[in-house]
C-alpha cells in the first residue's frame, strides 16, 4: 500500500516510526514549511522532517495544500492512502479525493468531542476520566468525518497537557495498524458522529492562561496541569507583576481565603479561590527564574495578593 503521510506536530511521530517500519510504503512526507524558532528565531524543521531525510523519504513543504502545485505533486506519487495527523490546515475536497481509499485521520480526542485544535488540555481542564484517539474519514469539515474505529487512554489524577500528549502519542500506532488491517481486507467501517455531542476547542494563545481565582480551587487545579507545558498557567500580583504557577499544584479543602488572597498554612503557600484553597509548587515571577512558592513567600512578609481575575 502506498502512503502519503500528512504530519507536522510531534505527537505524529511514534506513528511515522510505526508506519517507517511496516509493509507499506511510505511515498512522501508532507510537512508545513520550517519557521523560526528559539530565542535567536533561526529557521527550523518539524522533527518529522528530519526523520525522513534521515530514512531517505521525499519531504513536500508546499506553504498551502490549496495550491494546484502542491495537489499536483501528491496526485503524481500515486498514493493509495493518505494518513494525516497534527497537520494544521484544513484540506480541500480535491485534495481529499487523490487517494482510491480516501484520507485517514488520526484525532487525539475521542470525537464528536473536542473538534479542534486544544483537545487534549480540554480533556483535561474539564475533568473528564479519559480520552484517546479517533481514526476517521476525513471531510473538508473539521474533524466532522465518520469514525472508522477509537482507542482509548485514562487521564491519570496529575495528568499533565504534555504527559497526556505523550501518551496520545503512543497510543496512535496501535490505532493506525488497526485501521490498515481494515482496509487491507477490503473493509471501510463508518460511524457518523452524533451531532448533538459535537464540542470545538481552539488554538491556545498565552493569554489563555490567565487564572482566575474566582473559579473553584479543582477547576483551577486542572487548568494549571492542562495547560503545562503550553500555554502555560499565570496569574498577576496587585503590583502588576506577571506570575507563572507550574504544577502540582495542591486542592485544599476546609479553608476559606478571599479569592486571590494569599496564606500560609503547614509551610505551605494557599492562594484563596471561589470554592476551596490552592497549595502552590513553584512559581516563576516576570524576569526572573523558577522558585519555590514558599521561598518567594518569605521574601514578601507584607503578604501577597492576586488579582482575582
């Protein structure tokens, strides 16, 4: 079988090595162009890039799959699947009609939920118990295509958005073997999503991360392990100064502390939320470098104070 695999984002990669390894031929890599990175803003390549070169398949970096040149560059290598994963662009109808056994794609939610960029820290933020990965028809609707089969993972109670992309991860190759397994025997299963279960989450940008201490102590609690390592979690002294919170961070129940206020109770530093108190770990103030929240809380005998939203 020959496939053209669609990736750009890490979490794809475990399904690249997978897919390097086994009975099909991979064609091409089509992969998003390299951008700047770092502090110094050099011009960088997704790692899935690399992997290719390094096992001597073509790479496609077309700035936008819509272009008749990068359609007419995939039409040329013949493909009989296209598997995509963590790409980031909507694909046109024309595109999604090359391939005689259509294009695949491997969502790291358990769909209808979570369509959309954010779907693991959603998982996450909104308490659910697990997730997993959803292989499916794909349509030009985001994410909208009809399940071919899921597979399923438990978000562990300090679960991280990075632990859990990790996971998601190297859940996806059991996924797309067994999707193959399926086509390779001349089935095509499909499943439309409920559409009154459909759910969408967006792009994350830093300013997401604000907190808000007039949520309950578990939603703030979830949202700093979600958001970890991106966009990250952070809140804002009366001063004005920026905060970041990294987890763990700890619920405690039983004490009451004005939302944003800051205690310390049993050596630890409690900031006051709507329902319920949180313990912080380490924090890292605007300009300066990570540090024990106690350490910082003895430094600040005056108090410390949040602003709540």
């Amino acid at each position: 079988m020959r496939v053209v695999f669609v990736a750009t984002g890490d979490i794809a990669l475990p399904t690249w090595d997978w897919l390097a390894q086994s009975s099909c031929q991979i064609v091409a890599l089509v992969t998003q162009p390299d951008k700047p990175a770092g502090r110094k803003m050099q011009l960088t390549p997704p790692t899935i890039k690399l992997r290719a070169i390094a096992a001597g398949i073509p790479v496609l970096q077309p700035e936008s799959l819509r272009k008749k040149s990068a359609i007419d560059a995939v039409v040329a290598l013949s493909p009989d699947l296209i598997v995509v994963m963590a790409y980031g662009q909507i694909l046109t109808e024309r595109f999604l009609a090359i391939p005689p056994l259509g294009c695949i794609n491997l969502h790291a939610s358990l769909l209808p939920k979570y369509r959309g960029a954010a779907c693991i820290q959603a998982a996450i933020d909104e308490g659910n118990e697990c997730t997993g990965v959803t292989v499916m028809h794909m349509v030009r609707e985001l994410d909208a295509g009809d399940i071919i089969l899921q597979k399923t993972v438990p978000i562990r109670e300090q679960e991280t958005g990075g632990s859990l992309h990790d996971a998601l991860a190297a859940l996806a190759p059991a996924a797309i073997a067994e999707a193959l397994e399926i086509f390779a025997a001349g089935r095509s299963p499909r499943q439309a999503q409920d559409a009154v279960l459909v759910s969408y989450v967006g792009k994350l940008t830093r300013e997401d991360g604000r907190l808000s201490w007039n949520s309950s102590a578990c939603a703030v609690e979830r949202r700093v392990r979600a958001y970890d390592p991106w966009p990250g979690t952070y809140t804002t002294m009366m001063q004005g100064l920026r905060v970041k919170v990294f987890p763990p961070v700890k619920v405690v129940e039983g004490i009451e502390i004005d939302a944003g206020t800051t205690e310390i109770h049993d050596h630890q530093l409690l900031v006051g939320c709507a329902e319920g108190a949180l313990a912080l770990s380490d924090i890292q103030i605007e300009g300066g470098k990570r540090m024990r929240a106690m350490d910082f809380a003895r430094g600040h005998r005056g108090g410390i104070r949040f602003l709540p939203q």
